[in-house]
C-alpha cells in the first residue's frame, strides 16, 4: 500500500530559525525571534514549557509532565531543584538510582534537545543565581548532547536589554508637548525585575542607559520559591477541607496528587477574577472546595509581604535607595497570589509594577541571536552588562510597546484586575 505523503500534516513545529529559551529550575520555555513575532515554541507537544521534573521511580528515569503526575504519590523518588546545585556532590538516591545534579541536567538537556533537534540553534536566557562556573559547567553538558547554544544571558539582562531603547523614549506623564513628534528620552534610569523558579523568587535591580543596561544587585530568596507558594496553597485548601467534611487530602495520596494537579488552573482561574472550584476525591469520600479569587491572595498574603520586605531591602542597598522607575514581573511571578497587589501598594507613586507575557524572557534570549551571529556581543555569560546596539531614532520607533510588555501609561498600576 503506497502512502499519499502529500496529506501529511505539517508539525507544527517544522520552522528550523534558532530560538530562545528561557531555563530555569523547574522548566524550560522557547519561543522564536521578532521574525516569527516571538511565538512560542512547543517544547513538550502538545504544551509549550517542559517541566524538570526528573522521576526516578522506573529502570529509565521519566523527564517532564509524567514525573510531575506521580510527584505527590512517589515524592521520594523525585529529583526536582538540581539546576541549582550544578558541580556540587550531592545526590538524588532511589533503588539503583544515584544521580548528581550534573546527570539530572544531562537528562533534561537531553529532552530539550529532543524537542529542538530540528532547529539551527539555542540562546539561554539563565537565573541571576548561577554563578560562571555553573554557567560553564552547563555549557559542557549542553555540548555533550550536541546543543548549539549561540550565547547565554541571566534573565534580568536580557529583559532590560529587550526593552532599553523603549523604555527610554516612551512618553511621560510629566512630558510637554514640544510640537516636533518625537518623544523625549531620558539619560538613565533602573528598573527591578523580579522572576521567581522552584528554587527561589529573585529580585534584581538594573539600569538602564543610552549605551548599556548593568546588574547593580540582585538577590536571591529559596524562602518565597514557587514550591513555597504551591505547598501554602496545598496545605490551606487542604485545612479547608478538613474543616468542611473532616477528611484531610494528604492522608491519601491520590487524593493529595489530585489537589496538587489542579493548582496551576487554579491560580490561572483566581488570576482571572473566576470563581475557584475544586474537586477532592478518594475511594471513600468526596469534597467540592469553592473559593473566590480573592481567597488564594488571602492565603498567600504573608509570603507577599515577606517578598516586598525583602525586595525593600534589596532595594536600600542601591540607588541611594530611592524607588525604581518600573517594577517588572516575570509572568511566573505575576501569577504568584497576591504578590503584585502587594509589591504596587509598597512601591511609591511614580513606580509602576508590569507583569510580563508568558514568552517574554524566551524572546529576549532569541533577539540576541543575531547579536552573537554577527559578533556584536561577548561569547561569555552575560551577567553583567549588556551593551546596547546602536541607537535608533526615536521617530523611527513603532508605538507598540515591545514583546511581552503590557501596554499602558507609567504609573496605572499593574494588569487591570487590580
């Protein structure tokens, strides 16, 4: 039987351009350069981010979303935070399992190369918490699954590098009209970006000039990590339903695996201003858990303040402490509760607080590409500073805010449910 190759269904995708990806501890997330208007990559079909996670339990460790669906109910056979601990000794052990956090890395590097093997290269967009000789370290194994990574930047470099030429000349509330058009620019100025991973929620403060954006700090908090909020909202939903039907979710692990299966959509949903409704079940028993959106920010609402305090603190440290121009959060850190209710009510007024596109960081990385292609930037890492490419006319710039930024004037707060 002869097959009719011309009904083949494209994959989707079939595009072989390079792409950034933004890494982190707990997934991978890829998307293309401006010339495919930064569309996100599917990294894990038919999902676009690729979780970390890494389950030991069976003879060939499992990578991604089937590790995550066992990882309440076999939690000791998970390896999950590795990205961290890169050429330290320490080891992930079960039954004839004994991994270190290089082997691990091994294993999601090779699953991503799976996922862009058709692609002509990658740049990696990294947490300002990798020191060099963990970027380095990275790199090697990156080479040994045969990798073509164009350049590597920590995340907040190339999300200021991204949107410095914007973000200088965008118009003002203070501006005049001067009658020529163009919009005014201003010599200098510092923005915090605060991104948060399974390791930690980081804030780092850069700023931004004519020529370069510069790391002036940047710290690190394990304390407020996504699995920190998931375990609060876990233990909190969980407490709620003791209290409705005297039956607790963690006494059972496909029950505490079914709660911890719905959180993502749960905090998307309470995001979205929807009513939360989840369903707890075991052999025996059953329980329905409705909350409005504004409970998930009340259970959350003490590691929203420890973050802000944190974040005030990092901040005295710089700029003779006075307030950032902008505030920006990754989209991870945005869908934290209650954290950019919070962090807007501590920032003085002429501070506004963004929350970016889910492909922001990744399409920072791919606009770097041509950059390195062209020999315009260091091969190093790029944790420092970035130097911008040459200056553009500011009449020349569109009026459409760069990717992953959402629109709207300096200082009217943060997406439009708060």
């Amino acid at each position: 039987m002869a097959w009719n190759w011309s009904r083949k269904t494209p994959a989707a995708n079939e595009d072989r351009g390079a792409l950034g990806v933004d890494l982190n501890a707990g997934r991978a997330r890829a998307t293309y350069g401006r010339a495919s208007r930064n569309k996100l990559f599917l990294l894990d079909d038919p999902h676009t981010d690729l979780p970390l996670a890494v389950s030991l339990d069976k003879r060939t460790p499992d990578v991604g979303r089937a590790a995550l669906s066992v990882c309440r109910t076999l939690p000791h056979t998970m390896a999950v935070n590795y990205l961290p601990q890169l050429g330290q000794v320490f080891e992930w052990k079960h039954a004839k399992h004994a991994v270190t956090a290089d082997g691990l890395v091994t294993l999601a590097l090779e699953k991503l190369g799976q996922a862009t093997s058709s692609n002509s290269g990658l740049s990696l967009a990294l947490p300002p918490y990798l020191s060099v000789p963990q970027v380095t370290r990275l790199l090697t194994i990156a080479e040994k699954q045969k990798l073509r990574i164009k350049g590597t930047a920590c995340t907040p470099l190339a999300l200021a590098a991204e949107r410095a030429t914007h973000f200088l000349t965008a118009p003002r509330a203070e501006d005049s009209d001067d009658g020529t058009g163009v919009r005014k620019t201003i010599n200098t100025t510092a923005v915090l970006i605060v991104d948060v991973d399974e390791f930690a929620l980081t804030a780092s403060v850069v700023r931004i000039t004519q020529d370069e954006v510069r790391m002036l700090a940047t710290a690190a908090f394990p304390r407020l990590g996504a699995r920190v909020w998931r375990e609060r909202l876990l233990d909190t939903l969980a407490d709620r339903c003791v209290r409705l039907c005297r039956r607790d979710p963690r006494d059972n692990a496909a029950a505490e695996q079914m709660l911890y299966d719905q959180l993502e959509e749960t905090i998307d949903r309470a995001r979205t201003g929807q009513r939360v409704s989840i369903s707890v079940r075991s052999a025996n028993w059953f329980q329905d858990l409705i909350h409005a959106p504004a409970d998930l920010d009340a259970f959350c609402a003490p590691l929203a303040r420890q973050a802000a305090e944190e974040i005030k603190n990092l901040l005295q440290t710089t700029n003779d402490g006075d307030p950032p121009e902008t505030v920006w959060l990754t989209h991870d850190a945005g869908r934290l509760p209650g954290l950019a209710a919070t962090l807007h009510q501590h920032m003085t007024e002429r501070s506004s607080v963004r929350v970016l596109h889910p492909e922001a960081t990744a399409a920072a990385a791919a606009n770097l590409i041509d950059r390195w292609d062209a020999g315009d930037l260091p091969r190093s890492h790029l944790d420092t500073v970035i130097v911008l490419a040459t200056k553009v006319d500011p009449r020349l710039l569109p009026k459409a805010p760069p990717p992953g930024l959402n629109a709207g004037p300096r200082g009217a707060g943060v997406e439009k449910r708060l």
